[in-house]
C-alpha cells in the first residue's frame, strides 16, 4: 500500500475539442476508483494518479478517451465529436432527445450558468438579450417584482402570450396573482396596477440551472398543444456527476443603488397664474390633488431645497449563499443543493428573501431500467411597496423641493400633512406610504418528479414522467386609517390564501431503427395535467388599533369573504414519426388530439378535443460530396416547418351560465356578469417558419437564420356586450392576428490561441404583430387595466399593430390643420380614442462576449433596441402639475399655428388663430384637454448594459500543495451598468401593471414604476 501511495503523482493538463478550443466541464476520472474531477473554464485540469492506471475523459457530445498514465507529469487531450451522442445534446417536447441535425425550426440553447452570473434573483430577467426573438420586460426595481417573457411576439389579443416553462420533463407554473381574485374596499379598487406578486418561475434556483433550451418553432408547440401555443422554455437542471463526492460553497454579495429618476424643474414655486400659493392644487383627470408649480421663481437666496431624492432611496444590499454537494458512481448519482437569498431593497421597507432546499438522483437499476427523481422545496418572502397611482414614487416626484421629505409625521407619531388638510385630501408622504402601508407575501413551494426509463432492446425505450409542482402563498395588502385611501374606511387590509397543485405525467414510447441508409423514429405517447388553483381573497375595514396589521384587527361588520375556484384538466395523445435518409435529409411529422376540460359544458353535449399537427423538414447540404472540398464550410443546413396549434381560454368556467355568491340583502346566487357561449372553440395558430445555420473555418463562424409567420385566427376575447342581454362581458371567437419576423444568430471565435480566446454571439430579431381582422367585427377592444392614468391605454383595431396605444390628441379639420379655441387661444382636444402609437421596436439586438486569458475571464452583455414607442406618463403627470421641463418656457408669449373653431375651420377660408397667450399667467394652459396623450408618446431607441462579469480563477500551482480545495475562483459582476438612450423618462423597459396582465399588457406604459437599479456584485466559488 505504502508503495502504491508513494507511486502516485499529481498529472495537469488541457482538455481542448477538434478545433482548439477549451473544454470546460469535461469529467476526467481514474478507472476503477472514485477519484475524478472536471476542467475548469479554460479546458485545465489537474488530478492524482499512479503508472498503470487509466484516465478516462468524457462529455457529452464527444467520444470518451482512455489515456495509460506513464512517467509524464502533462498530458494534453484533443476530444472528436461523437455524431451519436450529438443526438442528446438538444431536448425537445417531453424529453425527447433530438439530433440536432434534424431539427426543423428554430432552437437556441443557454448555458445555466452563464444566466447565473448575471446575479439576477430573477432568473428571467438574465435571459434578456441572450434569445433572439425574445423579449423580457420587468414590472419595477423593486425586490421581487414580476418579470415578463413572449417569444415571437403577442399572438393572442387579449389572452396569455407567455411560453410554457418545462423543468426536467415536468411543467413549471409561472403563474402571477391576478387582483381580479381579490376583495376592494370603500377607497381601494384591485386592477393589477397598485401592488406586484411576482411571477412563480422566480422561485428557481438559478444556481440549479444546468441548461435552458428555447422552443420557438412550429414542431415542438404542436406536441405540447395549448401549453406550448406560445412557445416553450425547457429547463434542464443539474445533475450528479460520477466520481469522488464533492462539495462546492459559493457566496454573492451585491450593492445596488437607483440612478435614473425621470427630472423635474426646481425653478417655478407652489401657486398659480404666476401667484405665489403654497397650498395650490391641481388635480388632473380627478386623479387627486397635488401640488401645483405654476408660481412664481423661487428666491434662490432665501430657499433651502432638499435632496429629497437621496434622503428617500438608500443603497440596497443583498447576500446569497450556497452549498452544493455531489457525487456517484457509474451506477447511481446524486446531487444536493442548498441556497438562500436576502435581499433589501433600495426602497425603505421592502426586502426580498428566498431559500431553496433541491435533492436529486439517477440510479442504473439494471442494464435496461433506470430513474431520475428529484425533490424541491422553496419559501420566499417579498415585502413590497406599491405602484402606481398614490404610490411612494409618484409622490416623491411631486414632493416640493423646498420641503423635506423626511418630516413626515408629527409628535405624537401621527401622519402630518403638507397642506395641514384631511387625510384623504392629500397623497401620503412617501416615507408613510412604505411604512404604513405595508404589503407582503409568503411562499412555500414543492416540486417533485420521477423519471422512470426502460431499454428493453437496443431500438426501444419507454419512459415515464411523473411531477408535482405544489404551492402556498398567503398575503396581504393594507392602508393605514390616516393614509389618503385608508381614512374613508379607517383602515383597509385585504387578504389572500393561495393554494395551486398541480400534477402532470408523461407516458411514451420510442422506437429507433435504422435499414441500410434509412433511419427511422417513432414516438407515441400520453400526456395529462391536473392543474387547480383555489383562491381564498378577505377583507376588512375600519381599524380597532391603527397601526396593528390583522384582519382581526378590523370590524366583524366589515369583513368579506371571496373563493376562486379553479380547476382544468388536459389529456393529449402525440406522436411523432421522422424519417432520415443518410443522415443527411430528415423528415419529420407530428401529431396531437387534445382534451381540454375549459371546452366542457354541464347543458350542451360539446366535444372539448381538436386536433393540431406539424411537419419539418431538414437538410444537411453540407454532407454532399460538392460541399465536402470546399473546405471554408463546416456545416450547413436548411430547414423548413409548419405546423397549427390550438390554445384554450386563459380562465375555465366561460362555456356555461356562471353564478355568484351576493353579499346583498337576502344573500344567495345570481347571475355573474360574464355571459356564457356554448359554441366557444379554440384559438388556433398557423405557424411557418424556413431558414437555415451556416458554419465556416471549423466551426468558428456560424449564422442562423430563421424567418417566421404566425397567424392566429378564432381569437378568444372577453368582449363588452350591451347590458341590455343582462351581462357585462361574454367571451367570443373571431378574428385573426398575425405576427411575421426574422431572427438572426451571428457566432464567433475571433481569436484562438494558447493564452487568449473570444467568444462572440449576437442576437438580432424583429417582430411585426398586425391585427388583421376584429372579432365578431368589433370595432375595437380595450384592456382597461392598462387605462392606468389619462387616456392613454392598450387598445386594438383592425389594421392596428399588436402594441397599439389609443389615446386623445388634439382636433384637426380636414387639411390636417390644428383647431384652435377662439376663447382661449388654446388647442382642442379630439376627446377620441385614437391610435397615438406602437409600442413594437423595429429590431432588437444582444451582444455577447466572452474573453479568456489565462486564468481570467470577461464576459458581457450589450443589449439593444432601435424604435418602439412608450408612454411616458410620469412626464405627463409632472407637466400637468407645472414640475416638468417642458414647463420651463411658460414666460414666452406664443400663438398656436392652427385656425380657430369658428365655424368656418372646414371652409375654403378658415380663420388662421392670431391670439397671443402667456402661460406662465394662464395655468390652464397645463390642461389635460391642451396637452393630449400623444405629446407624451416617445419613439425609444436604446444601448443597454445588462450585465458584465470579471472572474479570476486561482492557478492550479497554488492549490497543488494541499488536497482540501479542488478549485476556487473570485469574481466582480455589475448589473444594469449604464444605458445610452434617447427617452427623456427613468427607463422605457417598463411595464405599468404585472406579469398577471393578458394580450400586450402594460408594456411600454410608464407610470409609477421604479427603474431598475444599477448593482455591484462580488463574490467567490470554491470547490472542495
């Protein structure tokens, strides 16, 4: 033994592919022990081993090698692809393994760990601009805020645009609380506007992340079926790797700090009419009254102004921890991981806190019967401020500059008032309205699932999915009795309890053979979900103890109760057959009959199955003999795809007659206001996509093309009906939206060497959503939800485009020429609805880069956008109360070019306007019918930095001495780094309302939202 040991010696070297370039992640182990370890970032390894023995490198995708240990300390390995293994490398609806060489439609694949240094605790929010044709839209700054992604654009009008999130074979709720479920008050209305849940996919551990493969094409969205209509996000979490036990520790700790605030003039005071008034108001669309700046100039001199901005907003902290530990043997591996974040936020009072607990194993029963199975468990808490209208930043930003923020209460701890007025006379101090006005939310979540693989033969396999995927949120939303909407009713608390199950599995069988130069695969399977959500919203008012947060707190002949109920049910049957011929021409088709339990009806016989398919075809011209001497080709491929989809209503329960519980005298059921429609069908989508992939001088220049059209006819709208038919709302089918792009994959490696590499990928996608015909003929349909301030609100029209925006302009006759009052001088608004703007950019593009030298690393993310417009209502509101720098010529004397409303505007001869207005003596100049919504609508063109990291992994030379620490690295990331734009506003990547909201939602509508902070990350990783 003494001389085995004495035998042993440490062996380093580099573990490279066929082109040069480094393998991180490869596994090399001894044979016939447990020793092992895996190359770091730039290929190297180093590991202990005597004479004799076997080193054996492997990873997916290449041919294992066996290298005999001789008297060299080096031993440099070059891997070969392995064209067989290249079929697991891409994972496509239910598990199945494809090649990607016969893929027809658009994939693309992100490292895990690569959106894991982004340090986002929102793993979404680090997709951004990594996934062409995706676009990932966040609702604020603030801890735990919901995050948003669509993929190729809003196919539905006004139904869910979200993809189906997939993680290890089993799908992954990311549901985000809709208020509709939820209880108003006396001066508290619910419509996803004033307060964020958070989107449940932000309960993943990024850390956990191994993989994230986009399905955007036509195939995989008809196996998954109503699920899949918007696409799929398939999730591939990390596993056991074979070898000695491991256990890895890595920290982050990260400081951020709000640096975009939209600007306000500190030149004009409190009045109006240009006469001093410190208690002058204005109060804008019956909004509520703030304080109007229409006064005269400050007195420099004898004014303190307070930095109310900095003395409110503080630098936000977070720290996360995590400890993994992993190991096997060829036979069975296992993996358990831990993590827990702790975040508090840069807004007072608001904080972010998650802990996630993941076990997961693979044991080899036999040579033909395996199983994966894994178990997750995930609290969080969020504690939040609110949005929106009221809410801390609308406040702060109207806040007189010559009054500090701070003095916010008075002696006896009671709420103080600028204006010495009625609490609900004024909006609440920002500091209050954190403090007082408290809202929180507490998660618990399991998930589990069991994979259970049999190889019979060599050319069949059957397999078996199992999930859970189970949830408990309780939460709550409050005013304050001396808050401006809590006085009324002497304290508002309003309550929710949810609880979500949902159980999913998959059954398939899968049969592969090969005759001569024809290969052939067959997939046949089962798949059903059982997914139900139960929502128990209360409330209460009129507050026993101020400031004592309880529904026990409130008075019994207050309280209300409210359930919702919801449960749907899916079964699908799928198939799918391909056919290759040399691998070099591949054929594929798909199939699925679907049942979808929101289609079923209690009074009418109504069939709730359709059926949606696919075809796929794909070439690899590259394997031609023509191809094959021109040696700058690597590969290359055409594909070709089409396939229809249907999608189900985003809410069960619309076929029949619904009733609902009344609270009124006598109690009881009555008719809900939605109405029934028993020949409701599904949405169906046409989906076509060609293109192809490009690679040239081995492999270190790629292209991949794809071009898409995706039109989507029956929509499924909850459409206004008279009322005379006894409802409000009915759900109806017609019709048809089109949405057509190109998305453009450019790859690199500019630069290969020894010491220095660089990687390099850009993403380039545009979208064009065209409404192309209206339901049932309507002439237009509005989410009210984003009717969030003004006129301005997300609206849809035949011919509009998808991110349409409606709103008031200003009165024009016939030659465009603008009408102006022969009273006032001032323009006229239209006090229309018109189109004033589309929220679409024109392109979007993320830029990728990755350097390594030596031991260092650099990578970042450059994200871009040219067009698409927002509205920016902040700035409308700060004009509106005379703070905002369009204000800021109100002295110069003007005349409107137009011509007067005289009655002779749409004559030969109309009256041109010749009368002179001062606005800084005319504040009604600064009115809601003189400046319209579409003055405040900007065309956005941005360069962002989404993230960049610095990483130094410590040289072997300095670990070699010791047998405690395998690796270990350190690292700097900045999130959110600078942004170059022309928006006058904080940040046009902003949504008004949540994740919860349907069609486009509030994307692109600015209001009341924080901007996302600028963050400093460092930290360290070290494996043992």
């Amino acid at each position: 033994m003494c001389s085995a040991v004495s035998a042993q010696q440490s062996i380093r070297g580099k573990v490279t592919s066929d082109d040069g370039s480094p393998l991180p992640g490869v596994t090399v182990r001894v044979q016939g022990t447990t020793t092992g370890t895996a190359t770091n970032v730039e290929g190297n390894y180093t590991i202990v081993a005597s004479p004799g023995q076997v080193l054996q490198f492997s990873f997916i995708g290449y041919t294992t090698r066996n290298i005999t240990v001789g008297a060299q300390a080096v031993v440099n390995v070059s891997m070969i692809p392995d064209q067989t293994q290249l079929k697991e490398t891409v994972i496509s609806a239910y598990n199945m393994s494809k090649d990607p060489r016969s893929l027809g439609s658009s994939v693309q694949k992100v490292n895990g760990a690569e959106v894991a240094q982004t340090q986002r605790e929102n793993f979404l929010n680090g997709l951004a601009g990594r996934i062409a044709g995706a676009t990932v839209t966040g609702t604020s700054g603030l801890p735990g805020s919901s995050s948003q992604i669509v993929l190729r654009g809003a196919v539905s009008i006004g139904g869910n645009n979200q993809p189906l999130f997939v993680v290890d074979g089993v799908p992954y709720d990311n549901q985000t609380l809709n208020q509709e479920a939820l209880i108003s008050g006396q001066s508290v209305s619910f419509a996803n506007r004033n307060s964020d849940y958070g989107n449940r996919a932000m309960d993943l551990n990024p850390e956990d992340i191994e993989s994230i493969t986009v399905l955007k094409g036509p195939e995989a969205a008809a196996l998954y079926g109503s699920d899949g209509a918007s696409g799929a996000i398939l999730i591939t979490t990390r596993k056991g790797k074979e070898g000695r036990a491991s256990v890895t520790y890595d920290n982050n700790f990260r400081f951020e700090k709000v640096y975009r605030f939209p600007e306000t003039q500190r030149v004009y005071s409190r009045g109006t009419n240009g006469v001093a008034d410190p208690n002058a108001t204005v109060n804008p669309f019956s909004f509520g009254a703030i304080s109007a700046y229409f006064g005269p100039k400050y007195n420099t001199d004898t004014t303190t102004f307070y930095d109310n901005f900095n003395a409110f907003f503080k630098t936000g902290f977070q720290n996360r921890h995590s400890l993994n530990i992993d190991g096997g043997t060829d036979r069975y591996t296992y993996r358990l991981s831990s993590s827990w974040l702790k975040q508090d936020g840069t807004v007072p009072n608001t904080s972010f806190d998650r802990g996630n607990i993941r076990l997961s194993g693979t044991a080899k029963v036999s040579k033909i019967f395996d199983i994966n199975s894994s178990f997750t468990y995930v609290t969080s808490t969020t504690k939040k401020g609110s949005k929106g209208a009221g809410s801390y930043f609308l406040t702060l930003l109207t806040w007189p500059a010559d009054e500090d923020v701070r003095d916010y209460k008075n002696p006896d701890g009671t709420r103080k008032t600028l204006r010495g007025v009625a609490f609900n006379s004024e909006f609440d101090n920002p500091f209050w309205d954190v403090y007082k006005n408290s809202s929180q939310d507490h998660t618990e979540r399991v998930t589990g699932n069991l994979t259970l693989n049999l190889n019979p033969l060599s050319w069949l396999s059957f397999s078996g999915i199992f999930g859970v995927d189970s949830y408990a949120t309780d939460g709550f939303f409050t005013t304050n009795p001396q808050s401006r909407y809590g006085f009324a009713s002497n304290g508002f608390y309003s309550g929710d309890d949810v609880l979500t199950k949902n159980l999913s599995g998959v059954l398939r069988g899968s049969a592969r053979k090969t005759w001569g130069k024809f290969g052939h695969v067959l997939n046949l399977g089962f798949a059903f979900d059982d997914n139900t959500t139960k929502i128990n919203a209360f409330k209460g008012e009129r507050f026993y103890e101020p400031n004592f947060v309880s529904i026990n707190n409130t008075d019994p002949l207050s309280r209300d109760a409210k359930l919702t109920y919801s449960n749907i049910r899916k079964t699908r049957f799928f198939g799918n057959y391909e056919f290759n011929y040399n691998s070099i021409l591949y054929l594929s088709f798909a199939g699925s009959r679907e049942g979808h339990s929101a289609f079923m009806s209690r009074f009418v016989d109504k069939n709730p199955f359709f059926n949606y398919g696919a075809a796929s075809l794909s070439f690899i011209f590259s394997d031609l003999q023509v191809f094959k001497n021109w040696t700058p080709l690597s590969y290359g491929k055409a594909r070709l795809s089409y396939a229809t989809t249907g999608k189900a209503p985003y809410t069960p329960y619309i076929i029949d007659y619904t009733m609902q519980s009344q609270i009124t005298t006598g109690g009881g059921y009555a008719y809900g206001f939605t109405g029934n429609n028993f020949g409701l069908q599904p949405e169906i989508t046409r989906n076509f996509e060609f293109g192809g992939e490009l690679r040239f001088f081995k492999n270190r220049i790629g292209i991949d093309v794809a071009r898409y059209s995706l039109k989507s006819r029956d929509q499924i709208l909850g459409a206004r009906v008279s009322y005379g038919t006894g409802f409000v709302i009915k759900y109806l089918n017609g019709g048809l939206v089109e949405n057509r792009g190109i998305e453009i994959q450019l790859s690199g490696k500019p630069v290969q060497s020894k010491n220095f590499n660089w990687d390099v990928l850009v993403n380039f996608d545009r979208n064009v959503g065209e409404i192309l015909e209206m339901p049932a003929d309507l002439p237009t349909y509005y989410d009210s939800d984003t009717w969030v301030f003004g006129n301005a609100r997300s609206q849809a029209y035949k011919g509009a485009f998808t991110g349409n925006i409606s709103g008031f302009s200003l009165r024009r006759n016939r030659s465009g020429q603008m009408l102006i009052s022969p009273t006032t001088g001032l323009p006229l608004s239209s006090g229309d609805f018109v189109i004033i703007g589309d929220r679409q950019p024109d392109f979007k593009v993320g830029l990728i880069n990755n350097f390594y030298y030596k031991d260092f690393s650099l990578s970042f993310n450059l994200d871009f956008r040219k067009g698409g417009d927002v509205f920016n209502g902040n700035e409308y509101y700060l004009y509106l109360c005379g703070l905002s720098n369009r204000t800021l010529d109100r002295e110069q004397t003007i005349v409107y070019k137009g011509v007067l409303a005289d009655g002779l505007e749409e004559s030969g001869k109309p009256t041109p306007n010749n009368i002179a207005i001062t606005p800084y003596y005319r504040s009604d100049y600064f009115g809601t019918t003189v400046a319209t919504e579409a003055d405040f609508i900007e065309e956005v063109n941005w360069m962002r930095l989404r993230d960049i990291t610095l990483m130094y992994n410590l040289p072997k030379t300095l670990l070699r001495k010791q047998n405690v620490v395998k690796s270990a690295s350190v690292f700097v990331t900045g999130t959110d780094v600078f942004m170059i734009t022309n928006y006058s506003g904080a940040d046009p990547s902003v949504n008004t309302n949540t994740a919860a909201n349907r069609g486009y939602g509030g994307a692109g509508i600015d209001f009341g939202s924080l901007a996302n902070p600028r963050g400093i990350n460092f930290g360290m990783k070290v494996q043992f």
